[in-house]
C-alpha cells in the first residue's frame, strides 16, 4: 500500500502515522480521517499492527505468536474486556531494549539549574541494582512500592526497578502533607517507602525528612524505607520503618543476574489515585501490556517520539503526565525531569530549559503558556527553540488565543498538541498528531484506537453539536481494576452506570465531558458536563467562559459557578484573580461582560465579578469547580478532603461568599 504525501494545509505527511499505515495495515487510506475509522472500527486488527509495527512481540517472554484477532482481544465486553490473554511481557524489557543506545537517556535540573546526566547504559545498571535491592526484601510480584518523591530521575529508576520483579508502583509528590499521602499510599499496604530529603522549590530549600520520617510512620505494613539524599537537605536518622537503605546503596546492588520479570498482559503496573475532592481517592489500576501498547502508540505514533527526541513535560508524580513523560524511554528517547516551580524565578524557566536541553517536544500547562504571554514573553526571540518541533498542552483547555501567541511569540507554524485524556486511562483521548494541521482552540484527532463520540442524551451522535464525551469500545489502557474493589462496583459506577433517555444493555464509557465533535474530526471541549452553566435552558461549558475571560490583560485566572437556588433561582458568579498591579473597576468589569456578551452569548454574561484572594485546584491543577458550586449552594453534604486542595484555606472564603449571597 502507498500513503500519498500531501501538501501542509490538512493533509497526511509521511510521519509516524502514515509509515504505520503503509507498513502494517494492510489498507490504502486517504487522510488521517479514515485510519482512525479503521483504528476504531476493527480495534483487534488496529491492535495488532501496533503489535508488530513496534515489535512488542521481541519482549513477549513464553508467549505465543500473536497472528489473530482473538490472540489480541478475547472479549470485546465493557468493562472486562480481555487484550493479548496469553501474552506475557514486562514493561521495562520494552525501555531497556534501548540500553545499548549511547547518549543520556534520563537528564534531571532543579530550581538552581544543578544538572544530572544519566545514559542509557547507567539507567540499565541502576535499574537491575534497584531491582536486586527489592528482591533481597522480599519484594517481588504484586507486593508494593511507594514513592514520596520530586521529579527526579531516582523516581524514573525507582519506578522501572520495581516494575522490573512485578511489585506494583505508585507515586506521591511532595507537596502532599505526610496524611495526605498517607490517604492514598496506606490504601496500598507498600512494603518499601522510597522518598527525598528535600528539594528546592520557588526559591526556597524544601526539607522533607520529618514528613518523609512521619509518612513512614502512617504505612503500617512496611519493612523498608530508601531514601534519596541531597547536600541541601539533611538526613533524618529514625525514618520510621525497619530498615533504612541509602537509594544510592540501593543502586549499587549487583543485579547482573536478574531478568525482568514477565507477567501477564494485564498485570498491575502501577496505582495511580483520584483527586479525592469529594471522597477517599480511588486507586485506578493499570496493566503493564496496556500501558506499554497504549503509550507506543500515544507517543510513538501520535507524538512522533524516537531516539532523536528530547521529551520534557513538566509534572509530577502525583500527575499521571508524569508516568506519560516516562514513555519517552519506551521510544527511546532521551526525557528531561525538573523538580522546580514552573514560574520561579519568573515566567521565562521553562522556556530556558527547552532552549537549554534542545528539547524538541515540550509539554506544558495553558497556565504556563498563559503566565508567558502576560509577562510580555516572546520565546522565539529571547532562545534558540531550533530543535523544537512539538508543543503539548493539557490540565485544561487550551484557549484559542493561545494557540495565536505560540504561533506568533514561540514558533511559526509550530504544531501544537493540546490534548484530552486523564488518569482513568494513563494516556489521552484525543489531541495534536504528527502531521494533521493545528486548528486554534481545537483538538486535531481523536487518537487511534479511542471511539469517542459526542452523544445527545437519547445515545445519538452528535457532529458540530454540544454533548457527552463517550468512549463506546474498549482501549488497552482502560483500568484493570479499582484497588480495593473486588466485585468492580466502584469502577462500573464510576464510568458505565449512567442514565440515558433511551436504555441499552451496550455501556459506554461516560467521561464527565462537554465536547463538541466537528466534521472534520476534530474536538472543542468545553469543560465538565457535571459543572455545566445552565442560563435560561443555555448549557455553556466553563471553559469557554474561562477562554474568553483569561484572555483579558488583567485577568490572572478566573472561576465561573453556576449555582441552583430556591424556587428556580439561579446565580452565576465569576470569581477573578488579578494580574500585579491590576484593579477590579467598573470599566474591567464592563470588558469582561462585553466580551462575553459579543463572543460568547448575552445569557452567560456573569451576575457579579468578585476579586478573589485565589481559586482552589486539585493538586494537578484542576479547578474545583463541582464541590465549591455545592457550598456556595449551602449543600450539607459536601465534604471537602483537605489533603486533595492546593490551598484549603481557600474553601472558607468562597463559603463565606455562599453565605453572604442573598437569593
């Protein structure tokens, strides 16, 4: 089969994608358009040819060839459904296929611009020293590993030495108070404790040995505790556990001898947790085979990352960009960790790492790229960005606007990924693709594989219309299980048990989102569809409000609730931080309701604009839109976890504006 070249305005170039199409499909297709319809359509066939286009099959340890549709799927049920059933791999097999690469494979910075390499060869070695630390504990398959750490590459090798003998990885940043992290790592029973002295963040030296000491304390089951040192944090002597190791002792075990473990498809890889806003977090189970096809093709494929690339994201390991960032290595580039504050000492760091690193794809935040434009940022021009040829957003939609300042103050022409997804899937649902051309406030695809759909509440599929975001088949990636959920009751409530005007004995996986599916393919998300601003009959999604409103100079960020009264009543305040310098008038706040007026609809214009002191986010920075629009309704029944919120003190505040709101 051929794949024709296309010319730069929305047809297919001969990138990752298109060689995949041509050297594995088997099929002719016209446009970007038509492989996802295969993709989607025959999921077992799609399947395969990753399967074999990155030849997953070389890692696949007492397997049988996989040449069939069933080998590759064996229930097409959701939830349940069965991917590769007699397959056995290891992840890490999948990374350390390119250790004999040379050049760096890990490269970890902090705030201070302190610098540490680490090659493909070292990786291997101190993966399989790591690996040998665990199996002299005792630690083998489905035992638990828990990490307190920063983004440093000792969490890169810590997570890769435990999947290496089958134990179960979950990671925890350090910006979480010891009950903090101890509400979602105890739920794991770990018998190893990984964490950091301390770490330098907005200027300042971090010293985590007491919580680290007092986290240990909270995890009951555990028999050892390895911790990462640094000049500029001290030790602490008692970390609580029975035994203390040096993750520099731990490394330097002899793991010559040891071979990765192999494990079915879909064994647990790793937990990852829920924000716990409104409850206990829920550990979301992934298998090792799901990630591992699942990030090949989301990198790989999509992202166009080979061993020529430099990838850095800035996340952490509460995020689950940051087990994404990680999959670099399975492409066998080089990734980039940054334990430091994005915005410290002002706009321009990250922007400095990127020239610095010669990274070529860059993940980043829209409240990074936001921070960027209003300190008057023009990044082409203050760094040599040559190298670059990929920016990635997520964490929120990306605003139009946005896309225009990239293209005009980075890089012309630069493709820009905005993407979708979550922790529920490790991975995104849709986003920027190598060569399909960037439409400003638009998603590009919907990624191979993923059947999404927008959908009208009688299950009809929607085309240049508002509706729910579904999944209606099965992803590699989707949970194996919830933690702690034997009968799956959890894990079907939270994504197939839902109200539909017309009943279906087929689920589909329902995201929570508002999502618009154009003609040419591509998305507009228009924010939580359990958050929808509903004026008049008017459904609206935040975000379009949060385009509109965060593109003004002065505005720093804003949060927009609708919220029910009595008897029909309905009040829709938006809440505003403000830009240093910048004052609340009566003319800011006629732009603001200009613009919405003209840009977005007289209905939603919001009934006050309210200075706030901040706006509270999850801790990977989602806007706690749903749980703060119950108090400001007055609902008893929300409960906020305090351990789940950047800043709780923020949650008395917008009460008080709750109570101070007469209806």
């Amino acid at each position: 089969m051929t794949v024709t070249d296309r010319d730069p305005h929305g047809q297919m170039q001969i990138q990752s994608f298109a060689r995949f199409a041509a050297d594995r499909s088997g099929r002719a297709f016209a446009d970007y358009q038509e492989l996802w319809q295969w993709s989607v359509d025959e999921p077992a066939a799609f399947w395969r040819a990753v399967w074999d286009f990155f030849d997953v099959g070389a890692i696949a340890v007492e397997s049988p060839p996989v040449t069939s549709d069933t080998d590759v799927l064996g229930s097409t049920e959701m939830p349940g459904a069965q991917w590769f059933p007699q397959v056995s791999l290891n992840y890490v097999s999948a990374v350390l296929r390119h250790r004999d690469r040379t050049g760096a494979a890990v490269v970890g910075l902090d705030e201070d611009g302190r610098r540490t390499e680490m090659s493909w060869t070292e990786l291997a070695e101190a993966v399989t020293g790591f690996a040998r630390t665990l199996t002299d504990l005792g630690v083998g398959r489905s035992d638990v590993v828990a990490a307190y750490l920063p983004d440093i590459p000792e969490a890169v090798v810590a997570f890769l030495g435990t999947a290496y003998v089958g134990a179960i990885w979950s990671g925890c940043g350090q910006d979480y108070a010891p009950e903090g992290a101890a509400g979602r790592l105890a739920q794991l029973r770990p018998k190893v404790l990984i964490s950091a002295a301390g770490y330098r963040y907005n200027g300042k030296d971090v010293d985590k040995s007491a919580d680290s000491a007092a986290l240990a304390e909270l995890l009951l089951d555990l028999d050892a505790h390895i911790v990462v040192s640094d000049v500029s944090a001290p030790d602490a002597d008692d970390v609580g556990a029975r035994r203390r190791i040096t993750f520099a002792d731990a490394v330097a075990a002899d793991g010559s001898a040891l071979e990765p473990v192999a494990v079915p498809f879909d064994h647990p890889l790793w937990v990852l947790f829920s924000s716990g806003t409104t409850g206990k977090p829920k550990g979301i189970v992934h298998g090792h085979g799901g990630v591992v096809l699942e990030h090949l093709k989301a990198a790989g494929l999509h992202g166009d990352l080979g061993a020529d690339d430099v990838f850095f994201w800035q996340t952490a390991l509460s995020w689950m960009m940051w087990n994404y960032q990680v999959a670099g290595l399975l492409c066998g580039s080089r990734i980039v960790c940054y334990s430091g504050a994005p915005l410290y000492p002002d706009a321009d760091r990250l922007w400095q790492i990127v020239e610095s690193e010669a990274v070529t794809y860059f993940g980043t935040s829209p409240g990074q790229l936001q921070a960027s434009r209003k300190a008057g940022l023009v990044p082409g021009k203050e760094h040599d960005l040559t190298p670059l040829r990929t920016l990635g957003s997520t964490g929120s939609t990306l605003a139009a606007d946005l896309f225009t300042w990239v293209d005009e103050n980075v890089k012309a022409g630069l493709p820009i990924s905005s993407i979708s997804g979550g922790t529920d899937v490790v991975t995104a649902f849709a986003g920027g693709s190598a060569g399909v051309p960037v439409v400003a406030g638009e998603l590009s695809v919907r990624y191979l594989g993923v059947a999404l759909e927008s959908w009208a509440p009688d299950r009809t599929p929607l085309v240049d219309e508002v509706g729910e975001m579904v999944i209606t088949r099965p992803m590699p990636s989707m949970p194996v299980s919830f933690w702690d959920d034997p009968d799956g009751a959890r894990y079907r409530r939270a994504y197939f048990e839902h109200e539909w005007d017309v009943p279906s004995d087929a689920p589909v996986w329902r995201h929570g989102d508002w999502v618009t599916v154009t003609d040419r393919g591509s998305l507009v998300i228009h924010g939580r569809s359990d958050a929808t601003l509903n004026r008049h009959g008017i459904r609206m999604g935040s975000a379009d409000i949060y385009e509109v409103v965060e593109g003004i100079d002065e505005i720093a960020e804003a949060f927009v609730l609708g919220v029910d009264g009595p008897d029909g009543a309905y009040w829709m305040p938006l809440f505003v931080t403000l830009v240093a310098g910048a004052v609340l008038d009566d003319d800011l706040r006629g732009r603001i309701a200009g613009e919405v007026r003209a840009r977005l609809s007289p209905r939603h214009v919001p009934d006050e604009v309210i200075v706030a002191p901040g706006i509270p986010h999850t801790r990977t920075g989602k806007k706690l839109e749903v749980p703060v629009t119950g108090i400001l309704a007055g609902r008893s029944e929300v409960n906020i976890d305090p351990k789940s919120v950047d800043d709780y003190g923020l949650i008395d505040w917008y009460a008080e504006q709750g109570r101070a709101h007469r209806w």
